[in-house]
C-alpha cells in the first residue's frame, strides 16, 4: 500500500511555467474535454396538433428521468420503440408514461435494454406552445461519448456496476486517488498532429474529479495528472490541468486557483495548468500517479505527484490552491447517479491516448497493466468495485488500443478496442450483525449496541435501523468493519422488535436477525414520613415508594441541597438544630432514569412552660379552695395534650391549657404536664397552695349565735319570774 502525504517534501529543479514567453522551453499543454457533452436537454416551438419525439438508448437495469416546461399545457409521453412506431402510424398514444400539464418531472424504472421516446405532444392548445426538456438516465450511460475507437483506452470506474447484465449505480467518496501503471513497451506515431504535438508523442492521463461543498453552493473540479511521453527518444515530463465543472463553461482566474502555473484559454473554456521539465524514462516503466487533497476553511489544496516504486519518496511537482469561502466539506468523488454540472461524469480514469490539444494518435506497440487505488475519509484503501477499458473525460484518443484483464489485471495492447465492462468480482454480499438493546425507560433515548462486518460489499455501507418494522434512524460509514452505540429517540413503554439492515454502494442489503427488547413506563417515587414537623432530639422516619421503571434501584439523598450518607430506601432524619429543612430523594433505576422527590420538615425547639395560676374561694368559709391553671407554651409541635396533677396525681387530662381545680382542705400539690404531637413533655414546677377555712367569718357566726342565745336566755328568765309573781 502506498502512503502519500501532501507534507512529503517537493524534490524537483526550478521550472518553467508552460505558459512561458517563447524560447524558454516550457512546454504548454492544455489536455482537452468532453464539457460540450451534456444531458439531453433542448428548446422548441411545436406547432398545434404536431409532437416532437425525443430517442434515447437504456441498458437494462437503467432508468429513465426527465422534465418537461411549457408555457401551455401539453401531453407528455414516455414510449418504447414499437409504442411510438405505432403512435407515428395510428396516432394510437399506448405508453410507459403519460401525464398532461406545463411542468412535469418523472423517473421512470428500472427497464430493459432498448431505444425509448419521450413525446411532447401539442393536443391541448390551439397555439405554438414552447417547450423546454432535459433527459437523462440513472444510471448513467457510459457510452454516451465512445462505444468504439477512437478512444482514450485504460479503466474507468463510471460508479456503474454491470452485475450480470443489470446495471447498477454507486457513488464512493475518497480523499486520495493513485494510479499504478507498468509499461513494458509503448510507441506511438501520428503524421499530422496537432500544433505543437510530437508525432511521436502519447500520454497516461489520471482524471478524477473534486467536489466542493461551501455554505454558498456546491463546486466541481476536474483534476488531470499526466506523464506525456515521446516515444522516439523515451523522453517524459508531467502536467497538470484543473478545469471547474460546476458550469457548462469552465471558468477559473488567477484569484480563484494558484500554483506553478497559471490559468489560461482553451476555446471558450478557462483552466489551470502547469508542465515540468523533460526527463529521460526507460522501459519497462513502473509509475505511480498520485491526487490528494487537503481542505481549509475557504480553500482546497490539490497535490499532484509521481513516483517510480511503492516504496519510493513521492514527488510532488504542484501543489495547487483552488480558493472558494466557507467550505463545508470536499472529496474526490465517483458517482453513476448523475452528470455533473459540466456534462461529464463523476468518474476516475487512467487511460492513454494522444499526447494533448484533443490528438487521436496510433500505438505501434502497446504492452501495460494498470491498476486504480482509492484512499477513502478513513483510511482505507480500495479497489474500484468495477472498471471498464475505456475513458471518456477527456477528448485524447487512442486508434487501436483494447484493455482485457489478464488473470485479473487490466491489460493494455494494441487491438480494435473493448467496450465490454470489464467487471471486478465482489462475490455474494452478506454482513454478520451483534445487536444489543438494553432495557431502559420510556422517557430514555434507546441504545443500541451494534457491531457489524461485512463481506464482498462496496463501501459506502448505509444502515437503516427498523423498529417493529418501521425505519427510525440509518447512517452511512465507509467502514466494512462498523462497532458503535446509536442512539434512538425515546419510545412508549411496550415491547419492540429490532431489526438492522446493511445496505451496500451497489443497492445489495443484507439483515439482521430480529430482536425484541423491552421500554419500562418511566418510574415514579413518592416520599412518606411519620410526621411533617418534630422537636429537637426527635428523629422523622422518612421511606421512599418507587414504581415502574426498571429495578434494581439505587437511592440518594439530600437535606437542604447536601447529600446524605445513606444509599438507602428509608431515612431516619434526627436534626441537630431547630429549623425548616427541604428533604430531596433522588432514585436511579437500572436503565439510568432519574426521578426525584421532596418534602419539607420543621424542626421546633424543645417546648417551654410558663404557668400561671390564680386562686380564689369557692364561698365565705373557704380560703384558697379553687386553683386556676393557665399554661402558655414555646416551641415544641402543637397540638398539645395537658394532663393535670393534684399532689401528685393525675386528676385531669385536657386539650385546653386551661384548668380549674377544686382543692381540699389543706396543703395542695399542683402541677401540669404538657406533651406535644411527637411525645415531647414538659412538666411545670409544683405550685402549693394552703386551703383553710376562713375562721373569721365562722367565728363571727359562732359569736352571733351565742349572743342570740343569750338573748333569749335572758328574755326567757324575765319571762318565768312574771308569771311566778302573778
């Protein structure tokens, strides 16, 4: 293999620009092109009740796309060659394709090898109608410019793959095109060459094409490296041309491409060009041809080298900048999709022919293998998945040379040409597939573990990703060999089955098996504790309840936004200060789902009691006989329970801070117990309080009595001592 780097040192002599003043011995080689040759596509006036026919040739497999404007309605047929034959004689409009209207597009296929008619029929209209169409095909017809000699002769690689008859298109991007050719013997004359052409001379032209994609729009570059020989004194020196396809006119100035050489005119067209030195060859020959390329933010840099072994230095004779702002991406490109905008195709070569300026020249002799290497995004090397022995680019021809593979390798002689495909085997497509989908949750993106290998397939590979049978997501690598995690977007909870498929350059797909996986309804928790508020030195026992998701769980938590040192279900909070405190729990199923939840907490400090009691008597012969009790508290959880005491024991139990106690004569013991929601008490001190009769009242009482008595006593005795005196 080959490695080549645009940073490998230049070793050549100072040279002459090919466009130098005369008499410097620059030589000035322009090597010309087929950008006259486009896709079908014309303008014209048709008059009422007349049509016009458009031919066409498909090879099987092939399909057909056009586009039709008018600036009236009109009928628009697609017909094969005994459909239109009849339509000429009958009138009688049978067809593949019909559609009436001003602008109309179709693609129509794939169909089998044959001459085919796009009709534009003016029935419609009572007035000229003007119409403008274009025609091609898809794949695209490599014998749209040479289907026999003249012709440039070598291998081509179209983006066009002829699998037993059936044509299929391709497209490869690589960032390296090498060219590899052994020349064991070659003369060539012509007797009337072009001005300034050797009649002697030929040359070996690699022809690859560059696309560049900017913020703006899309550009396409041709990209010519050529050794030129003259055949009598084995003489040799390399060129280089870069046109711009990305018109139908190429058109580059001083300010948009810079190099050794300058632009110059080829007809209407301008183009890059640079030429070296000559130098002395001899046969046999072995020559490497190398393009690559490096990409900046608003320029391409082309390198153009040779070298003569695998193992030799390469010698980069020209290093070119094509300037164009904000690119996104570049690559050399091979596409049997479609033309590009110059008309020719995107397409690589190593083909001989004349020696330049359009020369059609004769091999006497002609003995060559050759052999085309792509360097793709990755790194990885590759043949080209099928060549023909014929070029088309560029307008040097050969007479009379043929390439057929020879134990596989494209050889080069002197013969009446091969138009056939000259094919590359690339055997039975099949991918081997490890597909692996964990369980996850349905607000998760799903993960699907992929690795894959596949065989006899032409890169680039696109995958598509099917979800109980409908596409989901798909990406395209270069890789044969692919290893990584794709993510889907997250799916409703349910069971799924996955399914891959591989599908290759030429269209080929291969499968995986199906595989069935499981999305979990999203988990949820909620957070459960024995109370909301507590006391100092009161512990809140906290426990989580998680559902759904996929278990095992892990569990987290945090108070007041620290996290705890606990990875359990269940929390017992015991805080050390008084406050209000935010609980977060925080749980992570087996599939990476996180859900959280909080709740707050107060923590009061202890309670504090302050009582106040207020005596009085119950009536005049009592002294301290009734107690009032009136308890304020601070902190501790409301609400409160207050149990009564009466030297000491329990004689009431109340929700009210208040009490009236009936006391007993003699020493009374109060006190009061108040116990919070979570079963903090406090206890007040004793309160003693003296009942006594009042003996004041009573023993006026008893003194009244006894003067009454007396009184009587006396009224009684004055009484008995008149009825005795009588």
């Amino acid at each position: 293999m080959l490695k080549v780097a645009l940073q490998t040192a230049i070793v050549l002599a100072v040279l002459v620009l090919f466009t130098g003043p005369a008499g410097t011995g620059a030589y000035s080689i322009a090597f010309a092109s087929h950008f006259n040759l486009q896709a079908n596509s014309n303008s014209f006036v048709i008059s009422p009740n007349y049509s016009q026919a458009i031919s066409i040739q498909l090879y099987t497999g092939m399909n057909a796309s056009f586009q039709v404007s008018s600036n009236a309605t009109v009928d628009v047929y697609f017909m094969t060659l005994s459909q239109y034959s009849n339509f000429q004689s009958t009138g009688a409009a049978q067809s593949i394709y019909h559609s009436e209207g001003t602008y109309i597009t179709a693609n129509i296929g794939p169909l089998v090898n044959g001459t085919y008619y796009l009709v534009m029929d003016n029935d419609v209209s009572s007035q000229n109608v003007s119409v403008s169409y274009s025609l091609s095909t898809v794949p695209v017809n490599v014998y749209s410019y040479h289907s026999s000699l003249p012709a440039p002769v070598g291998i081509a690689d179209y983006g066009v793959m002829n699998s037993s008859g059936t044509l299929h298109p391709y497209r490869i991007f690589y960032r390296e095109a090498i060219g590899i050719a052994q020349i064991y013997s070659m003369q060539a004359y012509n007797s009337s060459p072009p001005v300034g052409i050797s009649p002697y001379g030929a040359s070996l032209q690699q022809n690859v094409v560059l696309q560049v994609n900017t913020t703006s729009g899309n550009y396409e570059y041709w990209l010519q490296n050529v050794p030129s020989f003259w055949t009598n004194n084995e003489t040799m020196y390399f060129a280089d041309n870069v046109w711009n396809l990305s018109a139908f006119t190429s058109y580059l100035s001083n300010q948009t491409v810079s190099g050794k050489g300058q632009v110059g005119y080829s007809g209407n067209d301008t183009y890059y060009g640079y030429g070296t030195s000559p130098q002395p060859y001899s046969l046999p020959l072995t020559l490497y041809l190398i393009i690559a390329y490096t990409q900046g933010p608003n320029s391409i840099n082309v390198g153009f080298g040779y070298a003569y072994s695998q193992n030799s230095q390469v010698t980069w004779y020209d290093n070119v900048t094509i300037y164009e702002h904000a690119i996104v991406s570049a690559a050399l490109e091979v596409n049997g999709y479609q033309t590009n905008p110059g008309g020719s195709f995107y397409d690589s070569e190593l083909v001989f022919g004349g020696e330049g300026s359009s020369e059609q020249t004769n091999f006497n002799q002609m003995n060559s293998t050759l052999s085309m290497m792509y360097v793709l995004p990755n790194g990885t090397v590759i043949s080209p998945p099928a060549i023909y022995g014929f070029g088309s680019d560029t307008a040097e021809a050969a007479d009379n040379l043929q390439t057929k593979l020879v134990n596989g390798i494209p050889n080069v002689t002197v013969g009446r040409g091969n138009f056939e495909p000259l094919g590359r085997s690339t055997g039975i497509f099949g991918a081997a597939f490890s597909i692996n989908v964990p369980t996850v949750d349905a607000g998760m993106s799903v993960p699907v573990h992929l690795t894959s290998s596949e065989s006899n397939g032409i890169a680039p590979f696109t995958y598509y990703i099917y979800l109980n049978g409908i596409p989901v997501y798909n990406f395209t690598t270069f890789l044969s060999q692919y290893a990584g995690t794709i993510s889907i977007k997250p799916m409703p909870a349910g069971t799924y089955d996955i399914q891959v498929e591989a599908v290759d350059a030429l269209g080929r797909v291969a499968h995986s098996n199906t595989y069935t996986f499981t999305v979990n309804p999203d988990p949820s928790i909620s957070i459960s504790s024995n109370v909301s508020s507590t006391d100092l030195g009161f512990p809140v026992g906290l426990s989580l309840t998680v559902s759904n998701g996929t278990p095992p769980y892990t569990y987290q938590w945090y108070v007041n936004g620290q996290r705890l040192a606990t990875d359990s279900s269940s929390l017992e909070f015991n805080p050390d200060a008084a406050g209000s405190y935010i609980i977060k729990s925080v749980v992570i199923d087996s599939a990476g789902y996180t859900v959280l939840s909080t709740t707050n907490i107060t923590v009061e400090s202890d309670p504090k009691m302050v009582v106040t009691p207020s005596l009085s008597s119950s009536g005049i012969f009592y002294v301290n006989n009734i107690a009032e009790f009136s308890v304020k508290l601070q902190g501790g959880v409301s609400p409160f329970n207050y149990t009564w005491y009466l030297n000491g024991n329990p004689v009431a139990t109340t929700a009210s801070p208040l009490y009236t106690y009936a006391l007993g004569i003699g020493t009374n013991s109060l006190q009061v117990r108040a116990t919070d929601s979570v079963g903090y008490s406090v206890v007040s001190q004793p309160v003693v309080v003296n009942t006594t009769y009042n003996y004041l009242i009573i023993g006026a009482i008893v003194a009244a009595i006894l003067a009454i008595i007396i009184i009587i006593v006396a009224l009684a005795a004055i009484f008995i001592k008149k009825r005795t005196l009588h």
